[in-house]
C-alpha cells in the first residue's frame, strides 16, 4: 500500500496534477502547488461542492470572505488561546514531534497486536473459529485490551487541559522510542499555536500583528449578520465559502493531506436552539450521499463519531475515506451551538441575535458545521482512481478512473497523421466543442502513445480524425475505461459528451 501512494505521488508530478512549491529551490515544507492538470481537477471539485451547496438549496448562500480579518476575532473564537498542538522534541535526532500523535501511535501498536493473535488463531482454527469468544477469554488478547484500555483513558484525560506533565510521563512510562534515534531521550511537552502571524501596516505600531485565518469559518460567522439581512434570510439558512486557511502544522506528513497552507470548502447551517441534532443528523446523511455519488463504492467511508468535543461543539462527526494508509478524515461535521455567534457578540459589543417574525421572539442561532478539506478531497480522489491495468497483450496501461464529471480534460481530439488535411479537420472539431467542456488537441506520437497519455490524466473521451471522416464527417470515439471504440458521426459528439461530463 505504501509502494502504491509513492506510486501516486510520483503520477500526480509526472503528469502535471501537483507539484512541490519552489521546486527549483527543493521545495517547501508540506506546502504544494498545482500543475496544469491539477488545478482543472480542483476546480471541478470546487464547483461540484458548490453547486451541491449554493445552487441546489434555495436556503444557502456564498461569500468570499478575505484571509486577513480583526486580530480580537481569533481571540473570540478561542484560535489564540486553544489552537494548539502538544510538542515534544528528541534531543538524539533532535526531531520534533506531536506528543499525541505518539500517544495514539502506541495505541494502534496494542490494536495491531491484538489483530495479530486474532489472525493467528483464525488460521489455526479455521471456519469454526469464533472471534468474539477469542477476544473475550485469550490471555494474551486479554492483557493487550487492558494495556490499550489503560492508556486510551490516561490520555484522554491528559488530553483534557492539556496537562503537558500528564503527556510526557505517559511517553516516559510506555518507553516510547523515536523512531530515528531509537531512544528515549525526550524534552518536556510545550504548547506551541498554529496560526502564522505577520504584521499589518507599519512595524512600529505595535497592535498591528493579525494572522493568516486557520479556518475560513469565522469569515462567515462575523458576515453573519451581513448576509441575513441583506439576503433577508430566514433560519434555518447557510452560507458557503470556498476558501484558503494555513495551519503552522509540526508534522507535515502524507503528501498533500496535510499542508501547511490549503483549502477549505465550509457551510454553516444556523438553525433554531433545540433543533440542532435534527439537522446534524441530516447534514450527515446528506454529507455522506454527497461523497457516495461519485461511485467509489459505500465500503470506502465510514464515520468517525467523536467522543472527546472541542470546547464549542455538542456533537461532532467526521467522514473518513479509505486512503492507501488507512481510513483518514477528508470531511468534519460539527454541531458548533451558538458558541462562535454568542462569542463574536461579546468581543465586538454587537447584537447578533435573529428575531423569528412568526414567534416574535429573538435568539442566538445555532450552527452546524460541514468543513471539507480540498487538497484532502483531491487526494482521495487520485487514490481511488488511479489504476495500473494488466492487459491481454501483456502490457500495463496505467490509467486514472475518474469520474468523467471531475476529469481535468474531457476530450482529446486526435488526427491520424499530421498531413493530408487531418490537422485542420480536427482543429475544427476541437473549436466546435472547446466551449462546451475542457477540448484539447495532440498530434505527436502514435495514436497508441497518445491514447495512454490521456489515460494517465483521466481524459474519458478520445477523438481519431482519419481519411474518412474527410469523407464523411464520422470519427472513431474512443472510452477510456473499457477502450471500446465507435464510429459516430461528428455531429454526434456533443451529444454523447456533454451529458456525461458536466457537472
Ligand atoms: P486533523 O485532525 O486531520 O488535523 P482537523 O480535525 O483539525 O484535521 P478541521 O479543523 O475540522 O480539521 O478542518 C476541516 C477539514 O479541513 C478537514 O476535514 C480536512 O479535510 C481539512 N484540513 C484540516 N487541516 C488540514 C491540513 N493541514 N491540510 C489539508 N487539509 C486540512
């Protein structure tokens, strides 16, 4: 499986799809640019959310909302104080790590050996083997619970606070080892923020420091008031954004799932005080038929309820996808209260209350949260469609199985040989279409050689202009995934094409 993502990364610079920043300098740690074919992939996935979003719900809305906003919001909304992450470096490899993620690694090591004594004992015993009684009476299975159980709970608790003390002595009393220098040299855990700062105007004033927004959430929270009341809009409503956030992440790791500056795709839902559950379990169910449509099959997502909630939410979901190491959040869900909206009004001295002309009474609303993860969507996306293919002959193809919706190119459009007027006939087709949906041309290399190019970007529909079609106006179709070939009469194209690939 890892081989398998080393394999993706290398696709996704190779074929144009995302590149490290600065690259001629060596790149940039954990922040990523995205080539010619990338940014058609992104832009997809951005319209096929926000058309689900804003133009299928007469009840939500957009905004664009700038990066840079008031310094006392982040107070507000608790970034300054509480968006932190628990570090610890090892004095050997001197390596900084995340001492929860330690924690939690540990924790999966007592998982993976209970799963090994379980798998042993299934190839020992065979079909009569009952899994559920192996786990309740085997010795060893039994001991490795309590352990995992033990510290589950120890660091929960020293997750709460955090109590930076309680953190360390759990890494000292596992005998955890860096997994560079093998020892267990470890500094004590300190807090360190993760929103990057810079200044704004002159440098000598010193009440100019704001930051580069962490979420794109508090935008539309202080635009609140804005937009119902220029929208009139009556609760429950939402508002969308699409939008840039940078985190100063300590373990940047995974490729493009975690970067350092990245993009998010929020809605909040504000809705009536008590009617919160109602709507988060709907936001669920339609989050979740959301990532489903695209066809890479129900097995491949699961939920992730929280049991620990952040200070400001009262329930929380996240929807994992099943990445090539291992099942990983793309979406978060999050009943958020009237937490961020009660906050604001109280750092900037404004009233944000909603007044319900049918019942006549006014209230903070409540807000349900669905924030998505672009780069995390696009990454989920390459994985599941990327496909090395063993064909009769013998040979790989390696192709990318992309929903013909989010396909950077969705058509090319080929003549058979560069002479005899195939150019200028397939020129025309490709300036008949190029307005209906992403057309593009290539004449060098054999067809052959061209055809598996468009397979590696994803391209669904391939086009070969040849001596007939200047008889008779008929073209050889091309599909990707099956390779089937058809002859179809030019002025058919439009038709077959755009049904499929629009979104
Ligand atoms: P994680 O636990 O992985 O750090 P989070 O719970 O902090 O994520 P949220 O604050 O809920 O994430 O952000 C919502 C979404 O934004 C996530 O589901 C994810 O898709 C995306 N996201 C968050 N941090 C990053 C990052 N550093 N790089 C890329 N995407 C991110």
């Amino acid at each position: 499986q890892e081989d398998v993502f080393k394999k993706i990364v290398s696709h996704c610079k190779e074929y144009g799809f995302v590149f490290p920043s600065s690259d001629i300098y060596d790149g940039l740690a954990a922040v990523y640019d995205y080539g010619q074919n990338g940014v058609e992939l992104k832009n997809n996935i951005k319209e096929y959310w926000w058309k689900s979003m804003v133009l299928l719900h007469e009840n939500i809305v957009g905004l664009d909302s700038a990066i840079f906003m008031h310094p006392t919001i982040w107070k507000a909304s608790g970034h300054v104080d509480a968006f932190n992450d628990p570090l610890i470096d090892n004095r050997d490899s001197k390596k900084r790590y995340r001492a929860d993620n330690l924690i939690e690694d540990q924790i999966a090591k007592y998982e993976e050996k209970i799963d090994k004594e379980v798998a042993k004992a299934k190839k020992r015993f065979g079909d009569s083997f009952d899994e559920a009684k192996f786990r309740e009476t085997n010795p060893r299975v039994i001991e490795h619970q309590q352990k995992r159980d033990a510290l589950h709970e120890r660091y929960t608790e020293a997750m709460q606070g955090p109590d930076l003390e309680a953190l360390k002595q759990i890494i000292l009393d596992e005998g955890i080892v860096d997994p560079i220098s093998g020892t267990k040299n470890w500094t004590d855990v300190r807090q360190f923020n993760l929103m990057f700062s810079t200044e704004m105007g002159s440098a000598s004033d010193s009440t100019n420091k704001i930051y580069l927004r962490p979420e794109t959430a508090q935008g539309i929270f202080v635009n609140y008031l804005n937009v119902q009341k220029t929208g009139r809009m009556k609760i429950p409503f939402g508002i969308a954004q699409i939008g840039k956030a940078f985190r100063n992440e300590i373990v940047a790791r995974q490729f493009i799932f975690r970067m350092r500056e990245f993009e998010q795709m929020e809605m909040q839902f504000f809705v009536k005080p008590g009617t919160e559950m109602e709507w988060f379990a709907k936001w669920k169910e339609t989050r979740m038929k959301w990532h489903q449509a695209l066809g890479f099959g129900p097995e491949n997502y699961r939920f992730h309820d929280h049991e620990k909630l952040a200070h400001y939410a009262n329930a929380a979901t996240d929807i994992e996808f099943k990445m090539p190491f291992g099942f990983k959040e793309v979406e978060g869900i999050h009943s958020r209260t009237d937490f961020d909206l009660s906050q604001h009004e109280k750092f900037s001295g404004h009233s944000i209350k909603y007044f319900d002309p049918q019942t006549n009474e006014s209230y903070t609303p409540y807000d349900i949260e669905t924030s998505i993860g672009v780069d995390r969507m696009f990454l989920s996306i390459m994985c599941h469609s990327y496909c090395e293919e063993q064909l009769e002959n013998g040979e790989t193809r390696t192709v990318l199985m992309l929903p013909a919706e989010l396909a950077p190119v969705k058509l090319c459009v080929m003549p058979l040989v560069k002479k005899d007027g195939l150019p200028e006939k397939a020129r025309e087709i490709v300036n008949a279409l190029k307005f209906h949906f992403n057309t593009h041309y290539d004449e060098k290399d054999t067809i052959g050689k061209r055809y598996r190019r468009q397979d590696a970007i994803g391209t669904p529909y391939c086009v070969t202009v040849d001596y007939d079609t200047l008889k008779d106006n008929t073209v050889t179709l091309r599909f990707r995934d099956t390779m089937e070939q058809e002859r179809v009469n030019i002025s058919e194209l439009n038709g077959i094409i755009e049904d499929k690939v629009s979104i």
